[in-house]
C-alpha cells in the first residue's frame, strides 16, 4: 500500500461518523497498467502467477450492456497479494476455468457479485466462497453503496467513474479505459477488509456471512417466462391483440438484434414498440407516421415490423396473450383490500413494523426481508400465528436464519394484531400500495 493510500486509511478511520471526507484522488495502480492477457501462453503464466498468490483475490467483469446483445463478459480484471493485478481479453481467452481452479478455494472479492457472477461462470469461473462489499455496505447502512462512493466514504479515496458506461467491446481499449479497469480492483480487499470490521462491531457480521453463502449456493436464474413483458411503456396496453402486437414486435426484435450481435434497443426502441402495438398501423405508410419509425427507417425493416404486427392482428382470439402475466404468488396488492380484508390490514402492519425495523437496524428494508416474501406471509399466513410458526414459514419461503429471527416476533405480532374496520376496508396506507 502507497503511503498516500496508508495516511487516507488512518485519516477516515479517525474521522467521525458524519464529518466531511477529503477524498485522495486515486489515479494510477500501483505497479502501472498491466498488459492485456489475450493468448493463451501470457495466460498459462498468469495462472501460474496467481496459484502463488496469497489470500482473498479481488475480481471486476466489464460488460457491453446497452451496446451488444447478452451480458458476456469484454474484460476480467483480478488482484491478488503476491500477484498483482491483470486484464484479461475474455473474446481472445474465453476458457478461464484454469485460473477458476486455482482459486476454487480462494475468497473472491466482488462490489455487486450478482451483476459479474453469471458471465465469469460462462468463462468456466464459479467461487465455493465471496465477499460482496455493495452488500456489505447495504447491511452495514451506507447510504451510497455504489463502488466509487464506497471507495471515498470508507477508505477516504476517490476512484474515476466515468468508464462505467463505454462499450467494452472496443478493440483495442483505450489506456484511460484499462487503467479505469485496473483500478477498480486496486483497493477491493483493502475496502473488503475494513467492511468485514465494520460489520462485525455492528453485530452484523454473521449476517454477511449468510448473505455470500447463500450468493454461492444460488442456482443460475431460470429463464424469464415472457419476457417481452417487461417491455418498457407496456403498462399503456390495455388490449389483449395490442399486447400480441407487442410480443411479436418484441421477438422480431430480439432475433435481429441477437443475429447482430447489438443491444435490443439499437433495433428498435421500446418506446416504438409500445407506440405501433397502441397504433396497430394496416401498412407501412401508416406505420412511418408512428414515433420511431420514421423516413430513416430502412424499407425493409418496416416491412418487417408491419409483417410483425400483421401476425398479432391474425391471431385468433384463444391464442392472444392474457392480460395479466401468470404467476404463483398472491394476487396484486392493489386487490387485496377487495378480496380479503385481513389479509389486507396483515401485510400493511407488516410492512410498517418491517421498516420500522429496518430503520432501527440501519438497513435497507429490502436487505431485512424482501417484500415477495412478506406479501407471501401476509396472504397465506400459518394456521396459527406465533413466532416460531412465522420463523418456521419464513425459513420455508427462503429467508436466510439471520432474517427469520430478527423478523419473525415483528410480523407475528403484526399479523396478530391486524384488524379491519368496521366498513370492511383494510387500515389507511394498507395494501393498496
């Protein structure tokens, strides 16, 4: 550790919680820039370089998000003490397994593990054990836990964020970008480690560790069932044949930007869609009027969107999609208060003793508990409602041990105490939300 970076440590640590931090500019890594790994012999050498390496080792990924299709990884960057750091070009390298079973048994260091976590493990690199430093800031109460307002507000550096955006798909990257991505691996363990000690005298260590074994144990997402309806805008479509529209446009969309390798949104908007599924246009005259399609739109890719559009105004009535996406869970909230009044009055005591909770503890209410799970409680809840039959229901739902003890008494004696008023309606600022 530089000196600089030593005086900025032992300057924050000293400081008092709330006083203004005078940040250290952190400009260059400290061994300089190094090389980008892009064949497979300067990579043999780093796995080698890294197996002798010493404790946790800090890993970073660099996406393409809103410029290529997917969420495949364009750079790798690690540190480890006695191996420094590296840049790895995962298009030129794309097997990293080796170097993943190297540090199979190493602590690996991520800010917002879940966001790298799926492309490393598509270049063969899965941890068995991580520290997350964006969810230890979330459960240690920081109000920013974003890497650069960590990095400032916890070991008194400032880090250079304006890279975060490019399109790492860039060949050759620019030195401004690698150096960028050199240093956000510079003080990973540093900021780990003086978390895991903020944690632990805030009690909260334990809780932590739950949380990243549980990051580990979790299986890969299942595909999303009907993703075009997460289309931005969607809301506005009240029609089920305008919605049809939508999912054929959405598709279409999906193939061509997946054949070009682009984002989704470099064919073709969102706000298009949802604009030509409420227009239903008949032709392509009609669809140049609509916002997104207009003369610089090529003749061919109209006539595939009306040809798109055509299909959804084809399609029989049994075959339109349903309004509302299936799902498992509780009906919406909004509906509660109609359908069962109590369960109503339930969730809306929950939710305000979960966050009076939450406030007291210094932590997100989402981190404490997450809303899916209360409104799951609230509208099924145990037979009988104590706190072990509310800890034991939790526990089935998916909650971590840390979680079920510290909410299970709150959203028992919530649920025990709920009640309805006398016109039927749910207690003010219930479920409705």
């Amino acid at each position: 550790m530089t000196d600089a970076r030593e005086d900025a440590i032992d300057r924050v640590s000293s400081d008092a919680p709330g006083q203004e931090v005078h940040a250290v500019p952190l400009l260059e890594p400290s061994e300089g820039i190094p090389p980008v790994i892009a064949d497979a012999d300067a990579l043999d050498a780093v796995v080698r370089r890294f197996a002798r390496g010493h404790g946790p080792v800090a890993i970073d990924a660099e996406r393409a998000s809103g410029y290529r299709y997917g969420q495949r990884a364009y750079l790798v960057q690690l540190r480890r003490e006695g191996a420094g750091s590296t840049l790895i070009d995962p298009v030129a390298c794309p097997d990293l397994s080796a170097l993943g079973s190297v540090l199979a048994d190493t602590e690996w260091v991520l800010h917002a593990a879940n966001q790298d976590l799926p492309c490393l493990a598509e270049l063969g690199m899965r941890p068995t054990r991580l520290f997350d430093t964006e969810l230890a800031g979330r459960l240690a109460g920081f109000p920013r836990v974003g890497l650069g307002p960590m990095v400032e507000n916890v070991l008194g550096l400032s880090l250079e964020k304006g890279h975060s955006a490019v399109d790492w798909s860039t060949r050759p990257l620019p030195e401004p970008w690698l150096r960028y991505a050199a240093l956000d691996v510079e003080v990973l363990v540093e900021l780990r480690d003086a978390l895991e000690q903020e944690l632990s005298e805030q009690g909260k260590l334990e809780w932590g560790q739950q949380e990243f074994a549980a990051i580990v144990a979790a299986p890969p997402p299942a595909p999303r069932v009907d993703p075009w309806r997460r289309t931005s805008g969607v809301h506005k479509i009240r029609r089920r044949r305008q919605l049809a529209a939508v999912r054929e446009l959405w598709q279409v969309r999906d193939r061509l930007a997946r054949e070009r390798d682009v984002s989704p949104g470099r064919v073709l908007s969102d706000a298009a869609i949802v604009a030509a599924a409420l227009a239903m246009p008949p032709n392509v005259p009609a669809l140049q009027a609509v916002p997104g399609f207009g003369p610089r739109v090529h003749r061919r890719a109209l006539e595939q969107w009306i040809a798109a559009i055509d299909v959804a105004r084809a399609l029989p009535e049994a075959q339109l999609p349903p309004a509302t996406a299936a799902h498992d869970g509780p009906p919406p909230p909004r509906a509660w208060a109609d359908k069962d009044p109590l369960a109503a009055a339930r969730l809306s005591g929950a939710r305000a003793a979960v966050t009076s909770l939450a406030e007291h503890l210094h932590l997100p209410q989402e981190n404490l508990v997450t809303p899916e799970l209360v409104r799951r409680l609230a509208w099924a809840p145990p037979h009988r409602v104590t706190a072990d039959s509310v800890a034991d229901a939790l526990a089935l739902l998916g909650a971590r041990p840390w979680q079920v003890a510290q909410v299970s008494p709150v959203i028992a004696t919530a649920f025990a105490t709920a009640k309805v008023s006398p016109n039927g309606d749910s207690p003010s600022g219930s479920a409705r939300e």
